[in-house]
C-alpha cells in the first residue's frame, strides 16, 4: 500500500494588504521611517514619545505603555489620557501604590518632551487629535488629589517622625553611674536628675548600685529610667549621709 505523496509545504505567501492607520508599528509612520510626521495623524514636526500608564488590580497590576512618533497635539492627548487614568486605576494594590507615582512622574519628563516639539506646521490626512483638558481640570485629576494627599503626607511624615523621635530621644534622661553624683530638680516622685560633680555644691545625692535591689535606710529609688537598661534599680544616697 503506497503511502501518500506528502503534501507540498509551501510557505503562505506574507500578506500584502495595507495596514489600516492604527497598524503602523511604533516609531514608522505612513511618510517614513518615523523622521517627523505623527503617527496618528501625520502632522509635522513630531518626535519621538514614549507615555506611561498602571493600572493597579489588588493582587494584579497592568502596566502599559504607549510609545511612538508624535506631533504635539496627539502627545499632549496621549499623555493627558494616560496620565488621568493612571492617577484614578494606578493606586489600588500595595506594589501599585508605589509603581503609580513612579510612573506619574517618569510621565512628567515625557511631557516636557512633549511640549518642547513646535505646533505642527505640515498637517497630515486627519487632523491631530484633541488634547482635551488638562489633567487636573479633569474627573479625575480631582479624584486623585485624595491619593496624591496621602502621598504628600506620607513623604511628609517620614522626616517629620525622625525629627519626633530626635526630639524624644534628646528628652531622655541620660543614664547615670554608680558612684557618680546628681542634682535633683523635681521632686521625690518626679525626678530630674542631672549628673553633677560630687565636690560641687550643687550636688545632693550620690548614685549607688544595689545588688540585691535593695537600697539602704535614708535612700531614695532612682526613676528606673535613669539606669543604662531601663531596669536596673540605682539607689540615691543623700549626701551628707554618704560617706564621702
Ligand atoms: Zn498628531
């Protein structure tokens, strides 16, 4: 029994169709190899433009991007565009919270590139696009000044809380020695003890170390907070009781 010949596998020929407007590849353009006419409408001047966009999705996120040759107008809708849905879809999930203010400001230099290219002089066979309103002026521009909010007072709140906790720290009280001599400038209770030399006259209490926890008859208890651990209990012993 004679096997089939095999079927000839001739390759299919490319297809020659004409690509619709929306087909031509990022950088080309219907007048050249993407040399100063915009992609979408093929006005000139134009130059290059890559926009940005994310969309946070919870536990998912998308990023996109829209990269290509364009005159000033449709760069402007692009960005614009992609810039406002960023600011309402960029911030839902935990890593996009931190992605879309990154991509919101990496679109910032596409925008000054944007608006550095001259209104277009040569139109191409449709007009530009609209820009529409700037982002701001829009929905959700306003929606986003609640996240923006946020953010700004998270930036914000970074180094204020360092300067809170420097601040705390400086008013905290510096640890004593044992054998070392204090002033006390509040009362039994409410101490506020301050390192003093023990031949000076302001000294009132030298600073001993116990052991077993135990001060002797006629000492104060330091505030605990004044040990080097938080915990140790320092005994103060009226001066003119110490044996000096
Ligand atoms: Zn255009």
């Amino acid at each position: 029994m004679a096997a089939p010949p095999p079927y000839p596998q001739a390759p299919a020929p490319p297809y020659q169709g004409v690509p619709g407007p929306a087909a031509y590849p990022a950088g080309s353009s219907p007048y050249g190899a993407g040399q100063g006419a915009c992609q979408v409408c093929g006005a000139a001047p134009a130059g290059p433009v890559t926009v940005r966009g994310h969309q946070g999705m919870i536990v998912i996120m998308r990023s996109l991007r829209r990269q290509g040759v364009f005159c000033r107008p449709c760069g402007l809708a692009v960005f614009r565009d992609l810039q406002a849905n960023t600011l309402v879809a960029g911030w839902w999930g935990p890593l996009s919270a931190v992605v879309t203010p990154i991509v919101l400001l990496i679109n910032l230099g596409a925008l000054s590139r944007i608006r550095k290219l001259p209104e277009p002089v040569a139109f191409g066979p449709r007009p530009p696009l609209d820009p529409g309103r700037p982002v701001f002026r829009r929905p959700q521009g306003v929606v986003a000044l609640i996240p923006l909010a946020l953010l700004a007072l998270l930036v914000l709140a970074v180094p204020l809380l360092a300067i809170i906790g420097a601040a705390t720290d400086a008013g905290k009280p510096q640890p004593l020695t044992a054998g070392s001599c204090v002033h006390n400038d509040g009362t039994v209770t409410d101490q506020d003890l301050s390192a003093v030399p023990c031949d000076s006259s302001a000294a009132q209490y030298r600073v001993l170390y116990q052991s077993d926890d135990t001060c002797g008859p006629g000492d104060y208890l330091a505030d605990p907070g004044y040990s080097t651990d938080g915990v140790t209990v320092l005994c103060l012993r009226p001066l003119d009781a110490a044996d000096q």
